[in-house]
C-alpha cells in the first residue's frame, strides 16, 4: 500500500515536470520575437552606418576585417556573428508560425538559441497546463513515471530472487530427497547407525 502512495506521489511529480515543457517553450518564443527586434535594430543602426559611408553591409564587412586595428577586426567578427544569429532566429520563428503545436517543439529542440535558453530558464514562471500539448506531456509524464518505478521494483524482485538462490545449495541425498542448505554452512553428517559393516 506504501509502494503505491509512494509510486502515485513520484508519478505525479513526473507528470507536472512534464506538462512545464510546452510552457517553457512558450516562454522561450516569447523572448524569441524580443530577441530578434533588438538585433533587427542593431543591424539596421549598422547599415545605416556603412550607407553613409559608401558601403553596404557586406562591403562594411570586408574593410572592417582588413583594417589594420585589431578592435575594428574584432567588431567585424562580432557584427558577422550578429548577423548570422538573426537570420537563425529568424528562421526559428518562421518554423514556429507554420508548426502546429507539437511541430513548434520540435523545432525548438531542432536549433534552440542557448542565450535565450538561459534567459528564460532564469526568468521561467511555471504555470499550469492548459495547452493540448501540455496535458499530453502531463499524462506522458505520469504514465512514465509511474512504469519506471514499477519495472524498477520489478527487477528488484527478480535480483533479490537471485541473491536468495545463490546463498543456497540443493543436495539430493541417497533416499532422493532434495535438500537446502545455506552456502557457508555444511552437508550434514550421515548416520552411522545406517552404515552397514
């Protein structure tokens, strides 16, 4: 009866662990669309810089990463990385807008962003599942769960089973009776009395 209190609880856990994952991802998508207007802005700031000077971005770029100041290198670098960080979340959010609602998890496990991970692992609410893709999360979570911890007191048993046996030892003894001894402990001496001289 307390095995199954024990199993229900821990199932239980399981499934509210669970049901937070489409959750987190909503989170995430909502930091997604901030992400990337903060970079749209940071990109447009740029080529509006490199228009002033006759460039534009790609050209910006090249003199940059040929100029003979390591900063001015370094920064090329870095705006190169921007760039390609955009047209990845950019992309991110695309896939999101076409997949339904366990297609936009899988596209978040396909090329999640780590720094917005982090931010939103930092700020994450929990809430309670509400979602389709929540509540199946939650069941899968619980039925999960809830096999685990059986199929882990299942195969207790049988090791325990195993250790049982392996302490004893079968004799059959001349009348063909099958006895059972402990392994540190010793056959029993015959009767003498039934010895014939």
């Amino acid at each position: 009866m307390l095995f199954r209190a024990v199993v229900f609880v821990c199932a239980l856990i399981a499934a509210l662990t669970a049901s937070q994952l489409p959750e987190f991802a909503q989170q995430y998508r909502q930091r997604l669309g901030g992400a990337i207007d903060e970079l749209a802005r940071i990109l447009t700031h740029f080529d509006e810089d490199a228009a002033r000077s006759g460039y534009d971005r790609a050209g910006a770029l090249r003199v940059m990463s040929e100029d003979a100041e390591q900063l001015v290198r370094d920064q090329a670098a870095r705006k190169q990385e921007e760039i390609k960080r955009y047209g990845r979340l950019v992309d991110q959010q695309q896939a999101f807008t076409k997949s339904g609602p366990f297609g936009r998890l899988l596209a978040f496990f396909a090329d999640f962003d780590e720094p917005l991970v982090e931010n939103t692992m930092r700020d994450y609410e929990p809430a309670v599942p509400t979602t389709l893709e929540g509540i199946v999360f939650a069941c899968s979570g619980f039925v999960f769960g809830y096999l685990l911890l059986h199929g882990a007191r299942w195969s207790f048993r049988g090791l325990r089973r195993r250790w049982r046996r392996a302490r004893h030892y079968r004799h059959i003894n001349p009348d063909g009776d099958e006895l059972v001894f402990p392994r540190r402990g010793a056959l029993p001496a015959r009767d003498t009395d039934d010895r014939t001289d």
